[in-house]
C-alpha cells in the first residue's frame, strides 16, 4: 500500500502567560512535568536539548523512543522535534513524523499548539490520527493546561 502526507494539529487556550507555558513547554527534556504518564526522558551525550540535534530518549517497557530536536526557537516559542519511524498503539506504522510544539499570547493567556505530519497508508492513517489527536495531543495538551494553570495561580499569590 501506498502512504501518503497527513496531518494532525491540536490546540487549547491557558488562563496563563505564554512564558509561564513556554517554560514548561519549551524544556525539550521535560515533558514528564506536563504529561506525567510518560516516563522522564534523557538527552543523549548530556547536551541541553536546546540544539538542533539534540536527540531525547525515553525508556518504557523495555521499548525505548528517540525524538530529535529539530528546531528551536525559544524567543518564538516554537520547537520541533522529528521521529524517523515510529509505531503507536503497538500496530500503526508511521514514517517521516515531524511535530512542532509552539505558544502565542493571546490577551492574558496564551494558546499553546501540538501539530505534526507524517506519512501513513490511509488505513494506518486514520488510526494514527485518532491515537495522536486523542490519546497523545488532547490528553497531553489538557495535562499541559492543568500544571500550567497550577503553576500560574501560585505564582499569582506569592
């Protein structure tokens, strides 16, 4: 079968200032402090993950993941993060994942976006959508809004 590009984009509005979201958004190697179900990850060699190239791995299960940083723009409130071949819910394949994390302001709060492409057959394609657009993005970018929100109140009252 033949794959094609397709494309998923979440997004979702905190009552919190986009530096506050970047700060947690924008670690590369701390998605463990926003979506607590994944385990913490480490970036190979001890570099920063903050450099193009920066390559984070996460070990779970005896499986182990590896995203690249591909971009990084911290003054933008953008980064993006590649993965050469992966597979989700143990059966869908996808090649050629490209996500991009990124927070605007938007008045007092801030919109923070989860989107990515990747290429898939259309059957795997469908299930990769619903997988990355539900169980990863929304989930995630909901757990996102939680901490931030959080974090946000308490700094509100120091």
């Amino acid at each position: 079968m033949k794959s094609s590009l397709h494309r998923v984009r979440r997004e979702i509005m905190i009552r919190a200032t986009a530096d506050q979201v970047w700060d947690l958004l924008g670690d590369f190697n701390g998605a463990h402090r926003w979506q607590p179900w994944i385990p913490q990850s480490e970036i190979d060699g001890g570099a920063d993950g903050k450099q193009v190239g920066d390559m984070r791995v996460f070990r779970s299960s005896g499986r182990e993941t590896r995203e690249t940083l591909t971009a990084y723009d911290a003054q933008g409130k953008m980064l993006a993060y590649s993965v050469p071949d992966a597979v989700f819910a143990g059966r869908v394949a996808i090649t050629d994942y490209l996500a991009i994390l990124s927070v605007e302001s938007v008045g007092a709060k801030a919109r923070a976006v989860w989107e990515a492409t990747f290429r898939a057959t259309e059957v795997d394609a469908a299930h990769a959508e619903s997988v990355l657009g539900g169980d990863i993005y929304e989930r995630g970018l909901r757990s996102l809004r939680e901490v931030a929100e959080r974090e946000s109140s308490k700094d509100a009252r120091s």
